[in-house]
C-alpha cells in the first residue's frame, strides 16, 4: 500500500462544484471497491478491506457505506480521500473514478470554499469514524462464541505454529480470557473490564492457509482488549495479543505482577479505559510492532499520555529485534522472521536503542534478573 501524501491542488479543485465533490464523497465504497475486484470480507454491519503489499497482507481498514478507517495508521475519511492515500491519485483523478468519468460541472469557475469545505470536512469524519468504524457494532448484543470440549487446535496453533509457551498459554485460559470456539475452532481472545466481566472478543483462525483471518466478535466494546491486571505499577502495551504472550514468553521471568494489554490494533482507547480502571499503574511501556505505523503510533501515544497528565519520564518504549515480538519468538527458533521495517525515524530508534539514564530499551537477549 502506498501512502503518496499527494495533496488537493487548488486549480484541480476549482473545476469542480461542491455538488460533484460531494456526490463523489457519498460514493458507496464498499460496493465501489467489490466492482473493483477489491477483496472484501464482511464483518457485522461493516466490511474488511484485504490487501497486500511489500511487507504482507493486511487486513486494517474497515469500510462502511462512504466511509472507511485504516485502525493500523490511525487515519480516515470519505472516498475521496481514499482514493488519492490507498491508489495514489490525484485529485482530478479520483474524482473522475468516483463520478464514472464526470467532467468538472461550471467550467474553471473558481470556489474557494470546495478546498475549505473538504478539508474540513475530511478532518472532521476521522474523528467520527474512530468512534463508530473502530468499534462497529457496540449497539448489537455481545454474546461470546461458545467454547468447544477441548483446546487441542488452539494448543497445537500457539505452541506448535506461534512457540509460546505453554505455561504462558495456560495461564491465560484459566483466566478465562482465552479459549477455542467450538464451531470453527478459532481462537478467541476476551477482552474483559476490572471486575472480569467479558467486554469484548476476537476471533483467530488456527489454520495455517487461513492464518490472516481475524474477526471482532459483534456486539464487542472495543474500548476493551485482552489483558492481565497485575498489583505492580507496570504496564506493557501491544499490538496484539499474540505479541503480547510472545513477549512473556521471550522474557521468561515472574510476569504476573505486572500488567498486559493488548489493543487489537492501535487505536488508544483500550489503553486510556484500562488506566481509567488502573489506578496502581505508574510506568508505562509502549511495545508496539518495529515498523512505521508501530514507531508513529508509540510518538502518538506517547503524546496522549502526557497530555492526560502522565509522567513522560515514565512512558519507555521496548522494541523487538524484528518486525514485532512474534517474529523475534519465530527467530528464536530458527524459523526465518520478517525484519523490521525501515522508517524514517530509524535513527531515533537507534539512539534509544544504545540506552539512555531515561529510558532504557531492554533487549530479550540482554535481560537480567537485575532488569526485571
């Protein structure tokens, strides 16, 4: 996928009348995207856009009707805009898309405020989407996959497949929290609030041809992710809850003092309601994926903690050795990992890696008992 940055030019923009802008941004996408040969998969009252690039295939944009929200770079909007930021258009481009060929309606009339109005209005439904797309299906009725007699595919795929550990593994099925679904055999991850109560689910399929299928259970409040809460001060935030028990795994010391969380993505809210709820935790270590969306969001994150009156001294980053912990599990045991991911801000992750007084970075091959 390629992220262009291409802008809206302004003499572009002036063929066109807000009434065509418009009529291109109520472009129902989820259907323009199947005309397109697209890969979609529907998921409640919404739909998954699958794709590949360089680094794999991806399944982190949602899509609803005219709407759409990539929960992995924290971004959104109308068609228009995806048009120009999935397929790297510009804006004459994706307007004739959208409009089957429509010419630009008053000539080179000039209007000022089309530019202004789809800025604003772009702006504005990023903020609605991460409320209504991230979690699509709060107002449906939660009910958990039911739980099949035996864990025996789910035991065969986190041990066999993802090398976890099976005391690990085990302690997060006797919380309840995990477990394998009787119908398909997936795997569900529970999320769940302070007092235990399931909040949320995700479904993993354990089938190795399917293994990018992944699925929110309806009904799910996704301001809830899979956790343990521990009494110390500590929390450890990732991506996934597979790179979660990876990391415990890889770290392999006394863990359940301190507490987990993964946020099924990188949206924050998970992390600022389990803080909310979390009164004991004090220091914070952000163990997002190593590759561009994982580096920004740890940036962004980082500035959203300080701003709701977090010690910033407090806040450290841990990075794996490669793309995410899951991988450096799978190197660890000789099977060949995906690297990480090269950035422009590379070399601020190679400053903090060689360590400073602040915020020390932990190595799994480097830690102590003396770093626990």
């Amino acid at each position: 996928m390629l992220w262009t940055g291409q802008k809206t030019g302004r003499k572009h923009m002036a063929l066109y009348t807000q009434e065509q802008i418009d009529k291109a941004n109520q472009t129902n996408l989820e259907e323009f995207l199947q005309q397109k040969g697209e890969h979609l998969r529907k998921t409640g009252s919404e739909s998954v856009l699958i794709y590949k690039d360089s680094t794999g295939e991806h399944d982190s944009i949602s899509v609803r009707r005219n709407r759409w929200y990539d929960h992995k770079n924290m971004r959104g909007g109308y068609p228009l805009k995806f048009m120009q930021e999935f397929y790297g258009m510009n804006f004459r481009t994706a307007m004739k898309e959208l409009l089957n060929g429509e010419e630009p309606g008053l000539g080179r009339k000039r209007n000022k405020e089309n530019e202004k109005n789809v800025r604003q209005t772009e702006k504005a439904v990023v903020q609605e989407n991460q409320e209504r797309i991230t979690c699509p299906s709060e107002k449906s009725e939660f009910i958990l996959p039911e739980k099949d007699n035996n864990m025996k595919r789910l035991f065969a795929y986190l041990l066999q497949t993802r090398f976890l550990s099976k005391d690990v593994v085990k302690s997060f099925v006797e919380q309840k929290i995990l477990y394998q679904e009787k119908e398909h055999g997936n795997v569900v991850f529970v999320g769940t609030e302070k007092d235990g109560v399931p909040k949320s689910a995700c479904k993993k399929s354990t089938a190795e041809q399917t293994k990018s299928f992944r699925m929110t259970v309806a009904g799910s409040d996704c301001r809830y992710g899979f956790c343990w809460r521990g009494e110390s001060s500590k929390l450890y935030v990732f991506e996934a809850a597979i790179d979660l028990m990876s990391f415990i795994t890889l770290k392999n010391y006394d863990w359940k003092t301190d507490s987990f969380l993964a946020l099924d993505g990188l949206s924050p809210k998970p992390l600022l309601q389990f803080l909310e709820e979390q009164k004991n935790i004090h220091e914070i270590f952000l163990c997002l994926d190593y590759d561009a969306a994982g580096i920004e969001a740890c940036d962004k994150l980082n500035d959203i903690l300080i701003e709701k009156g977090h010690d910033g001294e407090k806040i450290k980053r841990e990075y794996p050795l490669y793309k995410d912990w899951n991988e450096q599990l799978k190197s660890e045991h000789g099977v060949e990992a995906i690297l990480p991911q090269s950035h422009p801000k590379k070399a601020a992750y190679m400053a903090a890696l060689h360590q400073t007084p602040k915020q020390p970075m932990y190595c799994p091959k480097r830690w102590g008992i003396g770093q626990l």
